[in-house]
C-alpha cells in the first residue's frame, strides 16, 4: 500500500499523458501543495486559465464545462470559441472529471478526495464530500459487516484510509438524474448518493475488486455501466450501478476509458494504444487497431451513434462501425488530449495539456486516407 500510495500524487498526470503510469512524484502541474491545504484553499481567477492543463470536458445544456489542475473551471456559451473562468469553487486541488445531469446540475471530482456540486451551470460550485469523510463513511461501513475482536482487512485498510488522510483521488463521476450518482477513483474507492449529494454511502462491499485495483471511467447507457481501470479491470451493472460484477478480458494493462455504442457493444481502451471490443456483453474480446503504440486518454459517442476516441499526442479518431475500426481525422496540431465532447452545433471541442481546443463540424468528415 506504501509503494503504491507515492504514486498516487501523478494520477491526475495519467489523464492528460498517460505514459507516465502513475510514477510521478508530484501533483499535477508541479502543484506541491499538501491535499489538506489545497482542499481548504478556493481556486484562484487567473488571466492563464484559458491556457492551463486541463483533464475533463462535458456538455450542461447548451453550455461548455471544462476542469483541470488547481481547481480550474472553464464555461463557454458559444461551442467554445470563447471561455472564461468560474467565479467561486471552494477547493484548489486538481479537478479530474465532471458531468451534468441538466444544463444547471453537476458534479467535479478530484484529488483529496473532493466532490463538487454546481447548481448554476458551473458559475458557482459547494463541496459536498472530501477524503476525510469519504474514509470515515468507509470506516463506518468496514466495521458495521466486520468484527469487532479480529480486524478484517477492509477494517484494517479502512482504519489505514482515515489515518491517511485526504490523499487519494476520485478520478470519474456519474449522475443518472439529479438525485443517484457515483464516483470512483484510486484504490478501488467508489461511492454512491441517492439524495444529490447530501449524503453518500461506500460501495467498497458491492465492487468485485479485490485488490483495490484504479478505477479510472465509467461508461454509461442507461441502466448499463461499465467501469474500466488499473492492470484490466472492468466491472459492468446491469441495474443502473446497485450491483457490479467483474468481466474477464485477457489484457493486464490500464484501461483509461470504455464506449458503449448503439449496438450494445463495447469498446475499451487505454495504455500504448491498446483497444479491445466485445459484441458479446463482455464474454469475448477482439483488438482494435489504432495504428499506434500510444496512449489512448478518452472517447465520446456522438449523437448519430458514431464513435470518437482521442490520444495522448492529440490525435482525434473516429469510427462509423459501432468500434470495430477507427480512422484519423485530419486536424490541426493538438496538445496532449485529455477529455472530448460534442458541442451543440455538430463539432468536437477537445480539452488538452495546454487548455481546449474547437473543432468543427467539418472535422468529422475528414478522415485521412490510409
């Protein structure tokens, strides 16, 4: 737990360049600061935002929503031609993932653990969870199924989470209306709200992974879910997130992303460019050719059911087969890609190393020739 706990500061890394494989030293953006001091500490306007190293990108209505290191927020109300920053988020730590339900309500997740909840499409953002009490909810459950004269091992790893402290990161969030979401992240964390946040419960007991392996994504299409992770984890519901079960695939390398496409099949995707698909529900799994070794970092599915995925050199691909095969598009250069969804009027906006990047409509019919 040690060895593994001092890579736990580059995970945010892993989302922008994912070759670095959770060896960094140091927080994202050669942030320093210790979790408790950045979880207290509001993120500051800056004139550079527009330029930071970003991690996530969703869409809340018509709107924009970008995240990334020391609590950075990006709203654009024209399909990002132009952004400004968040006026309020009360927590400094790097930002790793966020989603809307509405084009009001969302959720960011970070380091220390932390949980924001927006009510205003982004312009303002509350705390609702941070490591400290994630590991008290963990603790509390750990000892209400264990004993109470031999430790079991998740009390024993629950107790090791509360002396720790606020150091370990959620790395994806979901929210299938405004009231039931969860989040998941390092070590295995995951949990879960019914009540939009105001109260959370561990799902530690409820997750087939034992050795607390990452988990980095969660896949969505209505009441499916597949959760992809660390050395080929995924684990799939059926009942919109109340019971997982673990899917075998033959690949011992980290999973950063999956996409579930129209046709119920399911892509998976992550390290040196490796990218497997099952039409089977997960039974069997076929490789997908990317053409190259590098790192794939995320995908969105569009709304005509096509599928785009993008790596850690700033390639955008895209595939008309449900991810059976992928083509590049012809683009401009891009920084390291981080996060990409559809905007409003048909093009890809892209969040990036060096912040986002618009793409046009016209983009999606450019695929270079083999």
């Amino acid at each position: 737990m040690n060895a593994r706990r001092k890579t736990s500061r580059g995970l945010a890394a892993v989302l922008f360049s994912a070759s670095l494989s959770l060896v960094c030293g140091t927080a994202v953006g050669g942030e320093n600061r210790k979790p408790l001091d950045a979880l207290e500490q509001p993120a500051r306007l800056s004139e550079k935002a527009g330029s930071s190293l970003l991690t996530a990108i969703t869409v809340a209505g018509q709107r924009l929503v970008a995240v990334g290191e020391r609590g950075v927020i990006l709203l654009s109300d024209d399909h990002g031609a132009h952004w400004r920053q968040a006026r309020s988020v009360p927590s400094s730590v790097a930002l790793t993932a966020v989603r809307f339900v509405s084009a009001e309500s969302g959720w960011a997740v970070g380091h220390g653990g932390v949980v924001l909840h927006s009510r205003d499409g982004g312009e303002s953002w509350t705390r609702q969870l941070d490591g400290r009490q994630a590991a008290a909810i963990e603790q509390a459950a750990a000892d209400a199924e264990g004993s109470t004269e031999t430790p079991t091992r998740r009390q024993r790893d629950a107790a090791r989470m509360v002396a720790e402290g606020p150091d370990k990161p959620f790395l994806d969030v979901h929210f299938h209306d405004a009231q039931r979401g969860l989040v998941v992240g390092a070590y295995g964390l995951a949990f879960a709200t019914a009540d939009g946040g105001q109260t959370w419960t561990s799902l530690l007991g409820r997750i087939d992974n034992p050795r607390a392996r990452h988990l980095y994504h969660i896949a969505v299409d209505g009441p499916n879910l597949l959760i992809s992770g660390e050395q080929g984890t995924l684990l799939r519901s059926t009942d919109g997130g109340q019971s997982f079960a673990a899917l075998r695939i033959d690949y011992p390398g980290t999973l950063f992303g999956a996409l579930l496409a129209n046709d119920r099949s399911m892509l998976v995707f992550g390290l040196r460019g490796n990218a497997f698909r099952s039409s089977d529900q997960g039974t069997s799994w076929q490789k997908v050719d990317f053409g190259l070794p590098v790192t794939l970092t995320a995908g969105t599915r569009l709304r005509d059911g096509r599928l785009v995925v993008v790596d850690e050199t700033g390639r955008v691909m895209l595939s008309r087969n449900a991810g059976a095969a992928f083509t590049a598009l012809s683009t401009a250069k891009i920084n390291a890609a981080t996060g990409v969804v559809e905007t409003a009027d048909g093009g890809l906006l892209v969040s990036t190393q060096r912040g986002p990047v618009r793409l046009p409509a016209e983009v999606l019919g450019s695929e270079q020739k083999k």
